[in-house]
C-alpha cells in the first residue's frame, strides 16, 4: 500500500471519528430529553487527497410497532386517568357509611327521627329533629347534584383546554415535518427534528385518539378516529366553545357546542384520549349519577309530601301557604269536597266547612268559595302563592282533603297546591326543607283533621297525641314503590331505603372501576414506553464507553497521519541530497 493510500484512509477515518464523536457526545447530552433516539453515524464515501471531506449518514433507532403501541396505550391512559381524577372528587363528596354523611345512612337517620316522634308527637325537641334529619337529606342530595354539575362544567372547560392544547401540536407538527423536509432536501440532520416529531405525535395521542402515517416523502399525516384528517399538507384547527355553569337539563348534543373540524361536528368520534375522556364525563357517567340522583329526590319529594300533605300540625299554624304558584286566572278543575277547619290551639273547631269542589273552575271561584268560610281569609301572595289564613292570630287552619280530586293526576286538595309539604323542588338539585316547615318542627304535621261528617264547632278537630301523619310517613319510606324512570335511570320497584343504599353502591362500583381502569391502563402504557426506550433510547454507559473508543481511534489514526508525514517528509529530504 502507498504512502498515499494510508494517508487517504486515515484522513477518511481520522473525520469519520471525529463525527462519531460527536455523535455519541449529542447521544449522551440528550439521554434526558423525552423521546431522544439513539443516534449513530454511518460513513457512506471517504475522503480524499483532492477532497478532505467524507460523507455520511446520522440515523436514529426507531421501532414502528413500539411507537404505536405507545401511541395507542397513552390514548387510553389519557382517558382512564381523567375519567379516575373526576370520579375520586366525586367520591369525596358521596360521604361516607363510616361517618354517617353518605345519602343512604342521612335517609337512615331521617327514619330513625320518625320513628322517636311516633312514639312521642307532642314532643317539641324530636318534631325539630325530624325536620333536622329531613333538611339534612335534602341538603346532602342538593348538595351532591351541585357536585355533579360543577363536575361537569370543570370538564367542560378542560375540554376548551385540550383542543387549545390540540391545535398547538398540531400546529408544531407541521412545523416539524416543514424542518425535516427543508433538512431532507438539504443532506443535513434531521433525526432530532424527527424525534421532536415523535414526541409531539405522543403527546397529541395522549389528547386524542388518532391514526397516523409517514409518507414518502417523510411527512407525518394525521387522521382522528372517525378518518377525519387533522394534519396533511396543513394543520387543521378544531373549534370549541365552552359552556359555563352546565345544569342537569343543559346536554350534548342540545344546548352544549360540539367539537368541529371544518365546521363539522366530531364529537362522537372521539372516544379516547384525555378529550374522550372528559367527553365521557360530561355526556354519559356524570349524568348517569344525575339521572339516579334525580329518581331518588323526585320519589322522596313525593313520597314525603303525599304523606304530609293528608296532616296537620298540632296545634294547627295560623296560616298555610301553598308551595304551589297560582294566579287568580288560573283554570281549576276538580271533584269531591276538602274540608277546611278553624281551630283553637287546643284543636277545638271553631268552624269548619266541606267545600264541594265541582263548584269552582278558576282560581278565583276557589278563593271566593274560601273566603265565604267563617274565620278564614284567602288570597294569593305577591310571590304567586295560596294562603289560606285565621282572621283571628290565636287560632289556626287545617285541611282534610276528603274525596277532592284536583287536576289531570287526582291529586287531594292539599297535595294540588302543596299545603303541608315537607320538601320542596321537583328535582335533585332543587329538592330543600319547605319554607312552610319552621326549624323547630313546630308546623310539622303529625296528626290529621278529623273527618266525621257530623264534626262541628266544640268538636275536637285536632287530637293532642295524634301521631297517625307521621305514622304514614314513616309507613310510605319504608313501603316498597315504583320509582320511574329518570333519564339513564329506568323505571324500578324498591323502597327508598334500598333505593337509596343502591345509589350509593352503584357510585362506588363506578369509581372503584374507574380506578382499576386507571391503574391498569397507566401500567400498560408504563411497561410501553420503557420498551420503546429500552429498544430505540439512549445507553449513557454504551455511549460513554464508545466515545472512548473513537477518542482512542481518532488518537491512534492522528498518530498514524503524524508518522505519514514524518516518512514523506524523510524521503523528500533524501531526494533533495
């Protein structure tokens, strides 16, 4: 071999080490970055006496099977671990049996107080503690509808948030692929531009399920679920707008924005990633718990009320307030008498009348029809409600609806208009303590107006003791009912006790799934992404001791140029004497 030929292939290998060495210097500087590849440069033509340059490739491990699978696990997880974050909030607000807060062990305790006030119905501290236990039932059941919509409207704004999110990788990644092909067409480095493509590509994935592929031309295209393209020659932009304090009647698709692509709605296309999942939360789980929610509040609003409606309070209140709007206007239709009675505080009837109802078809006729009984003074509050008052303060008013039939149901009298009631609302989130009912239990109605036909003034309309109002209240929480069917909720018979303890068993089924959901996905996507680093990562020890090695070539090849020389210049010399 000529002096010139081991001069040429030490130069080609002096700057092919030179170039591993940096190479494996970049290698273990980057180990850290999220999605860093192994880089590993390839001498491709050496160089020459005519030209010091040599030629090579920098090229990067990659597994494509692994990469989806990260992809695709990290969809998954994105889902599961928001569906899980949500559902523990919502599980802090259930309560708990231990503690006794939960609906089921408060509905528990509201029984309990009926039954201590059977067996005692004039006593003042246990009607208070019966209206206590009632308004804390009530409060409980607001209060987790409350929970459950605020829920809703958090998911709602994070979902404005991913798509913001969404649209800015998107944006990056076309960014990337516009670098990568300019590094391409130039014969310049492009593999770290390819793994910020790789990381970006992750990150969306974790946002929203997609499918994806590199053309021929090294550009990464982008498609969601449903194949609508999210990235081609050009970014697309998905379009959201946020709707603020979502309520149990405010749904999608209705009266909440979809997600639009182009102005086409892809909602339901997205199922997975941390915007399915949020998606998930605000459509289908959260109301699911609405949905139940509400089928326990409407039964025990009606079912208490019902109850209630039929009694009175001993002594009988100087005035009942309906907890039913009217206008005077207002149509009325109905059969059968009710009975209303003036009474003494000791319950003596002062007067009673059995109005027969058939007589009146507005409220207007009714309110005549009322006023024309002795000692009573009817007319319809500012705010739109029935009062039916004493003319005298020290006595009081009670109702006996009879055989009133009012309106399209055939309600009684009192249940029509809502005298008496002990709840108020229709729904979850408005179910309360009725404003008729005083904290201290004093207008709780525990007995009943006597029906006796032949009752009249000097009777005894209210009888002290009497328990038979609360004895039906009681009877009516623990008597089997059908409960109907509430949006996702369907139509059941149970008592409300059961109905009750199942609602919250089926909430803590579906947090506790959600949560093994979460931590099954999260290892599996875990165990993923160390396969892919594990294949195509960077070794800081490999790297380290093969920087070595070409710091130990490129040393050796410099002394081997060094003596080149040394020879050329010795022979030069001689030839010269």
């Amino acid at each position: 071999m000529s002096l010139t030929s081991i001069l040429t292939t030490a130069t080609s290998a002096l700057l092919t080490a030179q170039y591993q060495m940096a190479v494996a210097t970049d290698n273990i500087s980057d180990a850290s970055e999220t999605g860093a590849t192994q880089k590993t440069y390839v001498n491709t033509s050496s160089a020459s006496l005519t030209s010091a340059l040599t030629t090579g490739d920098v090229t990067r491990l990659t597994n494509t099977y692994l990469s989806g699978t990260v992809n695709s696990t990290g969809s998954a997880d994105g889902a599961s671990s928001v569906i899980n974050t949500y559902l523990q909030s919502y599980d802090d607000s259930l309560g708990s049996t231990a503690d006794s807060d939960d609906i089921s062990s408060l509905l528990t305790s509201f029984q309990t107080a009926l039954s201590t006030l059977e067996t005692s119905p004039s006593s003042s501290s246990d009607k208070a503690a019966v209206v206590s236990a009632a308004s804390s039932v009530a409060s409980s059941i607001s209060s987790l509808s409350s929970t459950i919509q605020s829920l809703r409207t958090q998911a709602s704004s994070d979902i404005s948030s991913i798509v913001s999110s969404i649209n800015t990788d998107l944006q990056t990644l076309q960014t990337l692929n516009t670098q990568i092909t300019a590094a391409d067409n130039a014969g310049t480095d492009a593999t770290s531009l390819e793994d910020q493509r790789d990381a970006t590509l992750t990150d969306l994935s974790s946002m929203i399920g997609v499918q994806y592929y590199t053309n021929s031309s090294n550009q990464l295209v982008v498609y969601d679920q449903g194949g609508d393209q999210l990235l081609g020659a050009q970014a697309a932009t998905l379009s959201y707008t946020a709707s603020s304090d979502l309520s149990a009647s405010t749904t999608y698709p209705g009266s909440i924005s979809g997600i639009t692509l182009n102005g086409t709605d892809i909602t339901s296309s997205i199922t997975s990633g941390t915007l399915g999942g949020l998606i998930e939360l605000r459509d289908d789980i959260l109301p699911a718990q609405q949905d139940q929610l509400n089928q326990l509040a409407t039964s025990l609003i009606d079912t208490a009320n019902t109850a209630t409606n039929a009694g009175t309070a001993d002594p009988p209140p100087n005035s009942l307030t309906s907890d039913t709007t009217v206008a005077s206007s207002d149509s009325f239709s109905a059969t059968g008498d009710v009975r209303i009675a003036v009474t003494s505080s000791d319950g003596a009837v002062v007067s009673t009348t059995d109005l027969d109802l058939s007589s009146y078809s507005t409220v207007s006729d009714l309110l005549t029809g009322l006023n024309s009984i002795s000692g009573i003074s009817a007319s319809i509050s500012s705010s739109g409600n029935l009062v039916i008052q004493s003319t005298n303060s020290s006595d009081g008013v009670a109702i006996n609806g009879l055989t009133s039939s009012v309106g399209s149901s055939g309600q009684s009298f009192s249940d029509y208009f809502g005298f008496n009631d002990l709840f108020s609302g229709d729904s979850a989130s408005t179910i309360a303590l009725s404003s008729s009912q005083a904290s201290d239990g004093s207008d709780l109605p525990t007995g009943t107006l006597s029906d006796s036909s032949t009752l009249a003034a000097g009777d005894v309309g209210v009888e002290s003791g009497d328990a038979t109002a609360i004895t039906a209240l009681a009877t009516a929480l623990t008597a089997s009912q059908t409960l109907a069917a509430s949006g996702t909720a369907t139509a059941k018979t149970a008592t409300l006790a059961s109905a009750a303890s199942a609602f919250v068993s089926n909430a803590a089924t579906v947090i506790s799934a959600a949560s093994t959901t979460a931590t099954e996905n999260d290892s599996v996507y875990t165990a993923a992404q160390s396969a892919l680093s594990n294949a195509t990562g960077v070794s800081v020890d490999q790297q380290t001791a093969l920087l070595t090695q070409y710091q130990s070539q490129y040393e050796a090849t410099a002394q081997l140029m060094t003596t080149v020389k040394d020879i050329f210049s010795t022979l030069i010399t001689m030839m010269e004497s």
